[in-house]
C-alpha cells in the first residue's frame, strides 16, 4: 500500500511538472517580447511563431538579453570587490555600530549618526549641521603639476566622486602635464552633474615666485595664496584640497560647515597635528609664527567673498614680506604664510573638527583626534613617507587609499537622482 502511495505522489509531481514547464517558459518568452515595459511590435510575418525571421529575431533577442546580464553581472561583481575591500581589510577592533556599509546607488549607506561623525565634543555639534540643498553644486579647487601629483589627484577625485550625491564643479589650478592627463582621463569617464575648469599654473608662477620655499611641493605649494585672484570672481565659496588627501565620506558634509562660520570668519581650518608651530622638534628649529599648534592647510574652506573684501592679497603680502625678513624662507609652502597671517588676525578661523583633516605626518599626533577608524572622514598623506608611515592603523589607511587607487572611474559614471545634468559640459571646458 506504501508503494503504491509512493507511485502515485510520483505521477502527480510528474504531471504538474509536465502542466507547469510549458506555463512558465511561455511566461519568461511572452516577458521578453517586451521592452522597457512595452510590448515589441511585429511585422505580420514576424509574428508568426514558426517563420525563419522569427526565429532569428527570438535567438538575436536572447543572445542579447543574455549578453547584458552577464555584463551587468561582472560590473556589479566588481563593484561589490572594490566597495568591500577597505571594510574587510580594516581593523578587527571596530565596533560593530561603527562599521560602514556602502550602498550601490548612493556610494556610502550609512546611518545619518555615523555619518555626522561620532568623535568626543564633537557629535552633537555635528548632527545639528544643517543639510547641503539636493541639486546644490559643490566646488572643489586643487593646484595639481606634474606627472606624481596628477596620479594622486586622480585618487583624491575618485575617493569624493565614490561619495557625493551633489553636483560637482572642480578648478584646477595645473600646468600643460596635468591639464593632459587630467583632461584625457574626465573625458573618459564621462561623470554626469560633474564640471572641470582649468587654470594655468604657468601664469600664476610670478604671483609666488618671489618667495623663496625649502618645502618639497615647490612653487606650486604656494599658488593657494592666490585663489581669490584666480577663480572666478563671482565664485563666493571653495573648498580648498591637497592632492595627498581620501575622502572617506560625502564632501557635502564638509560644505554644509561653511553655514556655520560667524562674524568675519572667512578660513575653516583642523588645527596642526604636529609639534611643529610649537618649535620643539629638535635643536635650534625655528618655525615661523602661529597660533597655537597652528593650523594645517591641507583641507581649506574659503569665504571668497569676504576674503576678497577683506583684501586678502594685500594681508598675505605684507605679512610675507615682514616674516621673510627674519625667516628668509618658508618650510612649508603656503602653510606658513597662513598661520602667521592667521597669528596677527586669529578672528578669521573657523577651526573645523580634526576628523576633517587627520595628518598622517611625522612626528602627529592624529591618533589623539579619534576614538575609532570608522570615525574619520579626510586622511591627509602628508609625509614625504605618504604610504610609509607610521601609524597604529596605517593598514586600514593605505588599504582605503589603495582601494580608490585600483577603483575603476568608469564605474562612477552615475546619474544623480533628481538632479539635471548639464550635457557634454566636460568636453566642451576640456
């Protein structure tokens, strides 16, 4: 009796299976006669299921659907290697409430709290931050020259791409080598709702050329003394980059503490993370003047506007000029102009929280400045060293940056939801 209930539960799934088949293999091929929602029109002749035309088109059609898939199936299989890598190479120490995800439409899928950044006497304030408007452009400036720096750029600009949901204007300030690499490489990427202008370094070179600067980046580390000149005069605000700087979150947090400046703040800046400013590096150092530990001028954000009513030009020259009296050089470019102009005029800092600006230099003192790594949001490589330093967590910062170093910037060619996309912009600036 057993077996013979054991036969007849065989023949009925048999069956079904025969009954069902059919069903759903017209169901998958009636779907795909379908396209974007709309049903494919037919010729007379091509609606009938057993014509040669017919069953040449259903073949293109299934070649082509099968195509796509395995495209779109390689390209998301990429993307979710290249998005995981920093998080599955990280610290094991993290907490777990800290960790981040990523998000494939939107780059970063972090909770509104982490993304505020939660490091002592500072979370709150950030979480009160007001919200960048949706479709609000962004400006970006960096002075890029050379071959070692366009490279770092390329990485500086894939790590804010991977994040941002706004528009992006980046100003360039670069010489014929990076304006060629960078103008070949944005034109390949083809980003929406992202703008590039560029700007002759060569043109600015007399502007600085008369400051004599023992630092490594030369002439160029000085050029950001003359943004107000430089960008356009109806441009009121900028953030001011480094090119050795990761972003590790969404620039419009950072563009968002311009609405917190008050009175005649014009300059937000992290304070210096070294001992520097403070002169006691080792015997007979003799830095130039500045408040405090100083401030670090790798991530800059400037009120143009005001600066330029304040007549920036003419306060950083006098202020030079007094110092190179005395000091007859700077040792670190633009750096020091900054601080001692900011020493005589301490009123127009906004000093901004130093996850903003974590310096990865010698002799920091970053590791002070965070509880945990899934904190920080801008890494500044700003050691001769770059990846070389020392750091307890220098592993997870060089895989973040190796990351947008590998990171393919075809796979940053987005549209951002809700927001037009000026067409060919790129092209037409490049």
């Amino acid at each position: 009796m057993l077996g013979i209930c054991r036969g007849r539960r065989k023949f009925l799934a048999a069956s079904l299976t025969v009954l069902f088949v059919p069903a759903i293999t017209w169901i998958y091929l009636f779907a795909g006669s379908f396209e974007d929602g709309k049903p494919v029109s037919l010729s007379p002749l091509e609606s009938q299921p057993h014509s040669p035309r017919y069953a040449a088109s259903s073949q293109r059609e299934r070649e082509s659907l099968e195509v796509r898939m395995r495209e779109v199936e390689e390209e998301n299989r990429v993307l979710r290697k290249q998005l995981s890598l920093a998080q599955s190479r990280g610290p094991a120490h993290r907490r777990g409430n800290h960790s981040k995800t990523y998000s494939m439409e939107e780059g970063t899928g972090d909770s509104e709290s982490l993304r505020a950044g939660i490091v002592a006497g500072n979370s709150s304030e950030c979480g009160q931050q007001p919200a960048v408007e949706k479709c609000e452009t962004i400006h970006v400036a960096i002075v890029c020259a050379g071959y070692n720096a366009s490279r770092d750029v390329v990485t500086l600009v894939k790590s804010v791409l991977f994040h941002r949901r706004n528009p992006l204007h980046f100003h360039l300030i670069a010489d014929a080598i990076a304006k060629q690499i960078l103008a070949t490489l944005f034109q390949t990427w083809m980003v929406p709702a992202v703008r590039i202008d560029f700007y002759d370094a060569d043109e600015l070179k007399s502007e600085v050329s008369w400051i004599p600067n023992k630092h490594y980046s030369g002439i160029y580390g000085l050029m950001k003394l003359v943004l107000t000149k430089t960008l356009p005069s109806n441009l009121e605000r900028v953030i001011v980059l480094d090119t050795d700087i990761t972003f590790a979150t969404d620039i419009a947090e950072l563009w968002a503490v311009f609405h917190k400046f008050k009175g005649q703040q014009v300059l937000g800046l992290v304070e210096n993370q070294s001992d520097w400013y403070l002169g006691n590096l080792w015997k007979n150092h003799r830095p130039w003047p500045a408040l405090g530990r100083g401030y670090n001028t790798g991530v800059i954000l400037l009120l143009l506007d005001k600066l330029r009513k304040m007549k920036w030009e003419q306060m950083w020259r006098l202020t030079a000029e007094r110092e190179l009296m005395s000091m007859l050089s700077t040792s670190l470019a633009d750096q020091d102009i900054f601080n001692a102009v900011i020493k005589q005029n301490p009123f127009l800092v906004y000093q901004l929280p130093c996850f903003w600006n974590v310096q990865l230099s010698d002799h920091t003192r970053s590791e002070q400045c965070y509880r945990d790594v899934s904190d920080l949001k801008v890494i500044h490589w700003n050691s001769p060293k770059k990846l070389r330093v020392k750091n307890k967590h220098v592993e997870f910062f060089r895989n973040l940056y190796l990351t947008f170093l590998e990171y393919d910037g075809n796979l940053l060619r987005r549209e951002l939801f809700g927001c037009p996309s000026e067409a060919d912009v790129n092209s037409e600036n490049v």
